[in-house]
C-alpha cells in the first residue's frame, strides 16, 4: 500500500509538473511568433522624410545642431575606426564632439588628440574629468561634458560603437518633431574572437531584441536601452538631469522610464549602430551576466519574471525531459519557431551576423542566468561591491578606493 502511495503521489506530482511545462512551452511559442510579428513591423518603420540610404526626401534640409558625448576609457578594440565615424559624418548642419577621460595617462588620449587635430575642421574638446565623486563613473563624464555642450540635441554614445556617414542625418530627422524627447538605436551586436564573446552576441542579436521590440509594440516605448541614445536637453533637466541617475546602474532605462512616465515622446530609432563588444574570459563573461540579471530584476520586476517566455528552447527540452513522446510536436515547433524568429530579428531586421550552431548554447546558457538572477542582490562593479535596492540603485558595501588610471 505504501508503495501504491508513493508511486500515485509521484505520477500526481509529475502531471502538475508536465502541466506547468507545457503551458510555459506553449507560451513562449506564442511569444516566438509574436516576436517575429514585432520584428518585421519595425523593419517596416522608415524614418520620416528620408529613403532607405539616409537621403531626405523631397530636397528638404535638415541641420539641426547636434552635440556627440563620448566617454572614454582605455583603447577599445577598433576604437580609432569607431571615432573616425563620429567625425566623418555627412551633416549639412553644425555638430560638436566631446570627449572625456579620467587621467591623462590613459591610453586613449594619444589617439583622442591626434583625431581632433586631424579633423580641425570639426568643433571638439577633450576634458580630463578625474576620478568620479560617485559609483557611476560614466554619468560623471556625461554630466561633465552636458555642462559644456552647446546645443540642444545631445548623442550620448559609448566608445565601442560605429556608425555610418548618415548617421546624424537620419537622427536629425527623427528630431525634426519638437516633441521627441529621447530616440534609442537599436544595435547590431559584433562579437570579438573569444566563443564566449560570440554567444553573448548571438543573446544580444536575438534574444534581447526580440524583447525590445516586442515590448515596443505591446506597450510603446516606455523604456530606453543600449550605448547609444539621442536626447532633447531640455527634457533631460526636467527629468532631474543627468547626475540624478549616478545611483543606478541600467541608466538609460531609468531615463528613458522617467521621460515616458512625464508624458514625453520616447522612440525606437530607425539607425541601427554597431556594437562592438571585444572579448572576454569566461570569468569576466559571466561576473557581468549576473550583474545584468540582477540589475533587470531589481530594475523592472514583473518584466524580469515574464522573461521566462523569452527562452522556448530550454522550455521545450524540459517538456521534451518529461513527456519525450505525447509533446514532441510541441517541442520541434518550437525548436522551427524559435529558429525562424532568431533569423528575423538578426539578419533580416539587425543584418548581423548569426552563428546557428552557438544560439542553442546561448539559449541554455542565458536562461541559467535569468534563474540566477533570481538569487541575491549584490554585485561586483568596477572592482567594488555594491548592493542594489528595490529600485535598481547601487549601495556600496565597501568604502571607497580609487582605482588606478587605466
């Protein structure tokens, strides 16, 4: 009798386990397919007023002036190519550059001032900002050149990013309405030479847009994400400036969910830039995964637990692991969705590179971060300890200590 009890409860158990799998399956098939539906109704946004190589439409002019931010540390790999781009642009309006590092002895400056002699001809300053009186060492160098920018229109781009000639001529189109406040580019993730490095692309180029995207259409753009943002000043004030945000470690979301919370014009751009993302060890790969889980969670956390449907391959292996013969259909669906929404969203709409044979790792690999992130809320930044609090913000567990010049 014990043994029928036992073997009843197991076989009840396990049913309420292929219950809950199945229906975690089948709803991240569903959000496959609407992921896809997402992708190609962004692909199908054209930029006001402009064709598809960036020419405006009808000879009309646009030169609204724009100021471009670049905070500097070290020498990316690439970074005088990714610079250059800045610099050459097709831009019949005035535009600035300002660079920023901490110390003269980084390695970049070299390059920096040999660039912005080189291209005397365009308007660009260099400042040395010293070391950062908070955690956020990049809101510092963003608040210090905001100070000094000129003009209204502010493209707050990392180091690593590339961009073609049209660039500002495409995101001065976007601002040609008074009303936009802040446009996120999408970014086309290139990997560096480690396996490690290609298949946190592969997450970036997939998985984290499909996202985005999705989240576009369901809800407009309530939110702000990537290394490269474009921003109305004015807007920025409103919202508290840009120092208010030197607590929080996903910073251009938190701006971009205080802009749209005010009321104010947030927008997916229709310029894709060029993120590249160098190479890492494993270490150093996976210390940052976890710091990104666990800042998603703190930063948006109805939307962290509902990315769960945003991994059907790990979804439909467990469904397959418990039930290998009455859910295959299922799961080969899923493996056919899932494939087809990867190649939509990278190399139709992002035209990335995809490596098929490194997606499935990146898939598993991914969703034992998302579970991870789950777990505590401490993390390792920048060489220092920091606990986040319910709102994203970074409390440091140690006491401060200057790090060396890079």
């Amino acid at each position: 009798m014990l043994l029928l009890r036992l073997g009843y409860a197991y076989i009840h158990r396990m049913g309420m386990v292929l219950c809950i799998f199945a229906i975690l399956a089948t709803g991240a098939l569903a959000y496959s397919v609407l992921s896809i539906i997402a992708a190609l109704r962004y692909r199908a946004f054209k930029c006001r007023g402009f064709d598809d190589a960036g020419n405006a439409l009808g000879g009309a002019r646009l030169s609204e002036p724009i100021s471009i931010l670049k905070p500097l540390a070290g020498l990316d790999d690439g970074l005088e190519k990714n610079l250059r781009g800045f610099f050459e642009q097709d831009y019949e309006g005035p535009f600035e550059l300002i660079f920023a590092v901490r110390h003269q002895s980084d390695p970049c400056v070299p390059l920096v001032t040999r660039l912005c002699a080189e291209y005397a001809n365009i308007p660009s300053r260099f400042i040395l900002t010293g070391e950062p009186p908070y955690p956020h060492a990049k809101v510092y160098s963003l608040a210090r050149m905001m100070a000094l920018a000129k003009y209204e229109v502010v493209v707050m781009s990392d180091s690593d990013i590339r961009v073609t000639r049209d660039f500002l001529r495409r995101i001065a189109a976007e601002f040609a309405d008074p009303e936009t406040a802040l446009a996120t580019c999408p970014y086309r993730a290139v990997a560096g030479a480690s396996v490690w490095s290609r298949m946190e692309a592969e997450g970036m180029n997939t998985t984290f847009w499909q996202g985005a995207f999705t989240a576009k259409m369901l809800e407009g753009m309530t939110f702000a994400v990537g290394p490269t943002m474009v921003v109305r000043r004015k807007f920025i004030e409103e919202a508290g400036g840009i120092a208010s945000l030197k607590d929080y470690l996903a910073e251009d979301f938190e701006l971009g969910r205080r802009m749209a919370a005010a009321g104010h014009r947030v927008i997916l751009s229709s310029y894709v830039v060029e993120h590249r993302i160098g190479s890492e060890t494993a270490a150093q790969n996976f210390e940052h995964r976890k710091r990104w889980a666990r800042t998603g969670r703190r930063s948006r956390r109805l939307g962290y637990i509902g990315q769960i449907f945003t991994y059907p391959l790990p979804l439909a292996l467990l469904l397959w692991a418990v039930a290998p013969f009455e859910w295959w259909p299922v799961v080969a669906a899923t493996f056919a969705v899932r494939a087809l929404s990867a190649w939509v969203t990278s190399s139709v709409v992002l035209k990335a590179r995809a490596n098929w044979l490194l997606l499935p790792c990146e898939d598993l690999l991914g969703f034992v971060f998302w579970i991870a992130g789950f777990f505590g809320n401490s993390i390792t930044w920048r060489g220092r300890t920091y606990r986040l609090d319910r709102e994203g913000r970074a409390v440091a567990l140690e006491p401060a200590a200057l790090e060396p010049a890079a």
